[in-house]
C-alpha cells in the first residue's frame, strides 16, 4: 500500500482501504513508520474540482495537502 497523500513533510501516512462504509466516509489505514498502523473511519473530502463537471477529492476531510485533481504529476484513483 502506498499513501495516497501528495508529496508531504508530514510522518503521518493514509492508505485508503475501502469506501464501501457508511454514506459520506471511507475506512482508510495510518501509518507511522514501519510499527505503528491504525484504521480510522474518516470523512470524505467535500471538495469538487472548478467547472460543471467537477470530481469529488478522492482523499478525506481536512487532509493538508492537495486536492486530488492538484496532483498533476500522478494520476490518483478514488478505488485504491
């Protein structure tokens, strides 16, 4: 699994797992160097990209970092 946060300074790292949860959150795997590991259910972004056809972010609520159509230089798929 790798984190599908951009580029960050952060150590905190988020794999998504499944969005297969309740309605608006996705269960999504931290990570904290090679020992520590948690799941946490987390919030969907609410974010959409500019224009009328907008996707939704990709990542959770109140992630730091870039919106997921802001990653030009990798594509970013919502399915993990």
């Amino acid at each position: 699994m790798q984190c599908q946060l951009s580029v960050h300074d952060d150590s905190d790292h988020f794999g998504l797992l499944t969005d297969d949860c309740a309605y608006g959150a996705a269960l999504w795997l931290r990570w904290l160097g090679a020992d520590e590991t948690q799941l946490v259910l987390l919030p969907d972004c609410p974010a959409a990209a500019p224009g009328p056809d907008g996707d939704g972010c990709c990542l959770f609520a109140d992630h730091a970092e870039q919106h997921t159509w802001d990653d030009a230089l990798e594509e970013v798929s919502c399915t993990g």
